[in-house]
C-alpha cells in the first residue's frame, strides 16, 4: 500500500509540476501580434520584410521570388490580398499539430483504459463455465483474482477525425489506424501492473484542397492497478511517444493576372508525454446489472520540434517549435450487463464521462520565410476556447472458454466546438 501511494503522489507531482511549467513560460511576443490572424500577423509584417530584402543586396532566386511575390501582395486590392496572405502563412502547417494534440485522449488513454477495464473483468476467481452458472442463479462472486498472473493482449483501433476551418486553424478530415500490444503481470492479489506498446498510421486532408499530412506514431505506456477493496480500485498512467508527419501544403492563389501555385513539403516531428491518475468505483445491483463511477485527471504534453520546408521556392517557411500542454478532469459513469450464452459471457455496457480542460497552455505559433535573410518573426496564437465536452461509449466484452476475453468498443467525442471525432476499436486478451 505504501509503495502504491508512493507512486501515485511520484505520477500526480510529476503533472502539477509540468502544468506549473506552462504557467511560467513567457512568449517573446507582442499580445496584440498573437491575437492577430495568421493573415494578419504576416500582413503587419511584410513591409519590414521587404525592406531587410532590399537591404540585403544581390538576392538569391528564392530570397528574389519571395520580394516579387510580397511586393505584390502589398499593393493588391484587400479581397485577393487576404486570400495569398492565408495561403503563405503557415497556417496550414497547424494541422499536424492539432490533429495530432486533439487525438490523444480518446487515441491513447483511453484505449488503456479498455485494457484495464478487460482486466477488471477477468479479475474474479471464476472459469468460463462456473462465471456462467454463478450469473444464471443470480448469485455472482465477488471472489478474489485467478491464479494466472500473466496475461497478454492485443487491439485495433479506427479513428476518424474532423477539424473545421476557422479564423486561426486548417480544417481537416482524417483517420488514424493503430495496433497495440501488451502484457500485464499481477504481482499480488490485489495489485497488477504492465507494459503496451502501440504504433498507429494516420491520414489526413486539408479542407479546400490544401494539402495532405500523412505520419505515423509509436509509444510505450506502463500501468499500475490498485484494488483498495472488491469494488474501489485506483490506477496510474505515464506514456511516451514519438510522432513523424510528412505535410504536403498546396498553395494556390492569384494576384491580378499571375496565378501561382505551389508544394511546400516538410516533415515534421516531435515527442508526447502523457500521464492519468483515475479511480473507479463499481458495484453489482441486480440479475446481472452493474454500474460504476470513474474520475481522472489526465495530462499531455507534446512538443513539435522546428522544422523547414522546402519545393515553394521563396515561399518556403521556418517553422519554430511548438509545444502544447493540457490537464484535464473527467468524470463519468458506465452501466453493464452481464448475460450468459452457449458460447460466451457477454457484458454490454454504456458509458459517458464530463470532460473539462482545467489547464491548457495557449499554442503559439511562430515562423518565419527561410529566404529572409533578416528571419523577421510573425506568430500567431490558435485559439482553443472549447474546454468543456463529452465523452461517450457503448459495446460489449465477451469471456470464452480456455482463458479467451475481448471487446468490441465504439466512442465519441461531443459538443466540441469545431472538432469531433468517432472511434470504433477491438481487443482480445489471453490468460497464460
């Protein structure tokens, strides 16, 4: 109990200290320039650009394709002016970020806690046949946990995800596929603890054919559970990633009679790390009917290391490194049932949990044209207001003969301002 509590307070100081950390980092920025656009932060910029360029001598072809091109979008009508500096801004270069910061709760944590809850219901002192008998007499258990201590399990996942377009992000639609691996170990009755391994391929679209993103994603997560009694358990989270993106920006727009487009290619990347402390209550009603209440806090960290992109000749963008950070609270409930068949012991469940962003460091973007040989800045801040939504899900698990489990999940996220996502997913377990 000691060492549990220990790890515990070890994960919950490692959040409130990271969280402090975003409270404490300032932006060498002006908040009128975050506040601004991404067409506005670069518009307010372009005379002191071009003058550094006109400074700077004999220019490169790049350095003189992107005078040529800023030179005339200064003295272009407002309507056409707008629309090229929306295409050279990087504001496209956000979905990465975003699809890959806004997918993590339900792409991650969650899908750790389906494992956990698969384990929970493998916890009682029960074979396939026996479970069965106990529940048609209305006379369920509450036994201790099965003389296998190790158990291996394997999952799939569906997600597909749709960001709208607004004043400071791209819209997207995409999907991300993921496999995860694991073992769990219990190293006593009521205490068991293990590793997942998981690797995931996303896509995506920019809205109004603005590109592409494609990437791809592997992390490690190790997990605790504490069984304070037979219906009061506590468990604890910390996972580390690494992501890789490949983003293809299309820009396209036209000034007077020149039409120009253009590919600008880059490869971003960077790490995550996330940590969620939960507790979770259950108790069995009656004839089968069950219910719990669960509460967590979960933190994510992601840093999205600097990156340069190239094939758009002058308009190529040096993008700076971002990181974003996030504390969240959740709390919700889920009512099962179980139900014996001739081939397997079915549970279907429900669930829905609050969700509320306690904490969210304000994401700065910050970049400027590689060909600028002053590297005049111009940032932008992307304005996440939504901190407050639903989570939902429903499915059914399942216990087969010779020591077989699975599930088959379906979640979502609502009441999302601009953004929702959907994610169907299925596991088996195996007891050695």
């Amino acid at each position: 109990m000691k060492k549990t509590a220990t790890l515990f307070y070890a994960l919950f100081s490692i959040t409130y200290f990271s969280t402090s950390m975003a409270d404490s980092i300032q932006v060498s920025a002006s908040v009128k320039t975050l506040s601004d656009t991404p067409e506005a932060s670069l518009g307010r910029n372009i005379s002191t650009i071009l003058a550094g360029l006109e400074q700077s001598g004999e220019l490169s072809p790049d350095a003189g394709d992107l005078q040529n091109i800023l030179s005339s979008i200064r003295v272009s009508s407002p309507t056409p002016q707008t629309i090229a500096l929306g295409e050279i801004s990087p504001k496209s270069n956000t979905a990465g970020v975003n699809f890959n910061y806004k997918t993590q709760y339900l792409n991650n944590i969650q899908s750790l806690g389906r494992q956990l809850a698969a384990i929970e219901r493998r916890s009682k002192r029960f074979s396939w046949r026996q479970y069965a008998q106990s529940i048609d007499s209305n006379n369920i258990e509450e036994g201790g946990l099965l003389d296998n201590r190790l158990n291996t399990f394997f999952s799939a996942e569906h997600l597909n995800s749709n960001q709208q377009n607004t004043a400071y992000e791209a819209g997207f639609s995409g999907n991300v596929d993921r496999l995860s691996i694991g073992a769990d170990y219990r190293l006593r009755n009521d205490m068991f603890s293990g590793l997942i391994f998981s690797y995931f391929d996303a896509g995506l679209n920019l809205d109004d054919s603005g590109g592409t993103l494609g990437g791809n994603n592997d992390d490690l997560m190790f997990f605790t559970n504490y069984y304070l009694s037979n219906e009061l358990s506590l468990s604890g989270v910390v996972r580390s990633g690494r992501f890789r993106y490949v983003l293809e920006r299309r820009i396209d727009f036209s000034l007077d009679t020149n039409h120009i487009t253009r590919i600008a290619s880059s490869k971003p990347q960077g790490d995550l790390l996330a940590a969620q402390l939960s507790a979770a209550y259950q108790k069995a009603w009656h004839n089968g009917l069950n219910g719990n209440l669960n509460f967590s806090i979960d933190f994510v960290n992601s840093t999205t290391e600097a990156f340069t992109e190239s094939g758009a000749e002058g308009l190529n963008l040096q993008v700076d490194q971002m990181n974003t950070q996030r504390l969240s609270l959740s709390i919700g409930g889920q009512s099962s049932y179980i139900a014996s068949t001739s081939w397997a012991v079915l549970t279907p469940f429900v669930g829905a949990s609050w969700i509320y962003d306690y904490k969210e460091k304000e994401q700065v973007v910050s970049a400027h044209y590689s060909n600028d040989p002053n590297k005049t800045p111009f940032s932008f801040s992307l304005k996440d207001t939504d901190n407050s939504y639903m989570h939902i899900n429903a499915g059914t698990a399942a216990i087969f003969a010779q020591g077989w489990s699975g599930f088959l999940q379906l979640d979502g996220m609502l009441m999302q301002n601009n953004y929702n996502q959907y994610l169907v997913s299925l596991g088996f377990r195996k007891e050695l």
